[in-house]
C-alpha cells in the first residue's frame, strides 16, 4: 500500500479522479477506500459501488453486517434501503424465504466464521452464533417452518438452517440438541435409527455394503465413538439394543434383506405402478408413441443410489415412471435434488422436465 496523501490533497484528487483509480493508486479496497473518505469527511454521499454492495448483499448478510462494512450509519442506511433500493431494512419472517435463510447461513459460516464445511461443523455451530450476528430472524424463520417437517421438528432449528444451506451434506441429528430428542424413540425410532447408522456406514465411514461381512469382524468396525460423533449416542440405541454387538447383528441384518444393487425385481416395479393405477405399456411422456415394442423401462425418479436420502420408500409407485429408452436416457439428466418432499408431484415434475428438454 502506497502512503496516503494529507486530507487537504486527498480533499481536492476526489473532486478530480474516479474513486476507484484512487484506491488502485494507493493500495486499496475501494470499499476500505470509501470508508477512509467518510470517516475523514472528505465524502459524505453514498457512493454508486456501494449502493450495488447493498443490492449483492441485502439478502444473504444481515444489515447489521452491511452497515459495518460501509461504515454507515442506521439511519442512513435505512434510508438508502427505502428512498433509493425501496427495500425495508428488516422485513416480516413472512416475507423470509428458505433460500434467504440459507444465503444468510452460508454467509454466517464461511465468511464471518470462516469455518470449513466439515464434519466439525455440527459439533460448533450453536444459535449464539446466529444471535451473536444479528440473523435471529433466521432463526425464528426457521422454528416456525421446521414445525410443519416431520424430520425437523425434532430438531433445533440451527440444524433446519445449515442442512438446508448445505443440501446433502449433514443430517439433522448430527447437530447438538436436547435429550430429550425424540427421533430416535417411540414408534418408528428404532427404524430411524437403523436408517442413519447405515448413511454413516456409507456416507461418513465410506464402506462399500457389498464388504461389510468382512470389515465387520474388525474391532474398529462402527466404534461407539464413531456414533456418538454423529449425533448418535448411547442414550438413543440403549432404548432398543441391549448392547452394541445387538445394534451391529440388526443393522448387518438389514442390509442382507434388502435387493442387492442393480438386481432390482422389474416384474414386481411394474406390479407396483399398475397396482397404482399406471399404464406400464406406454412411455409416460406425452405425445411419444413408444410402446411395449420400444422395450419400455422403469425408471426411479430419486436414484436408487441415494435410497437412504429418499423420503419414501425407493420402490414406491411415487418413486417409478414407465419410459421408452430415449427418454429413461434423457431422465438421467433430471436433478432429483429439486425434488418436493410432496411424492406424489415428482412423476409430473419429471415428466415436465422431460417436455421442455425436447
């Protein structure tokens, strides 16, 4: 950084030369450039970098955040947000959407915090460190909605927020919480359980199912404190095992009952979808003339790859389309991450999808 001039100099360059060539000239941010101006006096007026610094980050960083970058005052950026963006500084919770409260979360984690997105996330992240930033609102927004989840409410509501900014990424119970926590208890819990030992199985402990009979002998095989890392303590299985060698011998179990990869029954999918009233002769993609002849294919809306993510059963009618080569290959495609947890739309969505790609 090259020394600043005297104010009186620096007074009169800005009557003459672009602010942003002043700060290049000296070294500078040309955020941290204008805030050196202001607080010096030599520049009161919002500048028009700044106004689009508050367009960029009016909904993933809380106005408190903005208003301290800028240096400005709340009055004067109340203002600005109302005479000039036509924006209020705060809006209702009604007004919040999901996707705001994820910018804000990501915003909190990865450039106030400057965490990394790892496994150590959940075992830090608290609400203080959302109140403490001025994001209540986020939090708010979120113990109203995880109300309606089945999944969520359960939970805190830190852990609704950063699961949803970071899609795929954590489970719920992985975050801390009370427990009292019922998820993993009365009707239904044990069969929750099972369901998220087997994704840290696979998902965190990366072991491939089809060895699990042999690295299950190992003593190192799904250690109490491997579970208890993820949000599954002892607390929570001891209400269904009476020991972990109990808890291994079930969930080893469980995957031996399921379909092995790649040999799915296709005579009992199409049972499924013709029990559920679907025609399993034609492809179900409007207007294509494709029938038994083409050699039409069951196609599993959310992949059988991530079954132990899916919100129903993988199988399910919900979960299966009827369709002709050409497009089973252009399903493929499709991003089944944007899938409602409503079920029952996900065929139509699909099929729209498939419609507009054409």
């Amino acid at each position: 950084m090259t020394r600043l001039p005297d104010l009186e100099s620096l007074t009169r360059q800005v009557t003459k030369v672009p602010l942003t060539a002043l700060a290049s000239r000296y070294g500078m941010n040309i955020l941290d450039f204008i805030v050196f101006l202001r607080r010096n006096q030599i520049v009161t007026e919002i500048q028009p970098i700044e106004l689009q610094y508050i367009a960029e980050n009016f909904e993933r960083m809380p106005a408190s955040a903005i208003r301290e970058r800028l240096g400005l005052t709340k009055t004067q950026f109340d203002q600005i947000c109302q005479k000039v963006l036509k924006k209020p500084q705060r809006r209702s919770l009604t007004d919040m959407t999901l996707e705001q409260a994820a910018q804000k979360t990501r915003w909190l984690i990865e450039e106030k915090l400057g965490w990394p997105i790892d496994d150590y996330l959940p075992r830090q992240i608290t609400r203080k460190h959302f109140t403490d930033n001025d994001l209540y609102d986020c939090i708010r927004f979120a113990e109203i909605n995880k109300k309606a989840d089945e999944v969520f409410r359960h939970f805190p509501a830190v852990a609704f927020l950063v699961c949803h900014a970071y899609p795929g990424h954590y489970r719920p119970f992985q975050f801390r919480h009370a427990k009292s926590n019922q998820y993993f208890r009365g009707p239904g819990g044990k069969t929750r359980l099972i369901r998220a030992i087997r994704w840290i199985i696979e998902e965190k402990l990366m072991l491939d199912i089809a060895n699990l009979d042999i690295v299950a002998k190992n003593k190192y095989f799904l250690r109490v404190a491997d579970l208890e890392f993820y949000g599954i303590g002892a607390i929570y299985w001891r209400e269904h095992f009476a020991n972990k060698d109990e808890l291994v011998a079930e969930v080893l179990r469980t995957y031996q009952i399921d379909e092995p990869r790649g040999a799915v029954n296709i005579a009992r999918l199409r049972e499924t979808l013709q029990e559920a009233g679907i025609d399993v002769t034609r492809c179900a993609c409007p207007g294509c003339d494709a029938g038994e002849e083409a050699g039409i294919e069951i196609h599993h809306i959310f992949p059988k790859s991530r079954r132990f993510e899916c919100p129903v059963f993988i199988h399910s009618a919900d979960n299966l389309v009827p369709l002709c080569p050409n497009h089973h290959s252009k399903a493929a495609k499709f991003n089944w991450r944007t899938l409602p947890r409503d079920s029952t739309k996900w065929r139509q969505i699909l099929i729209d999808y498939l419609l507009s790609s054409e």
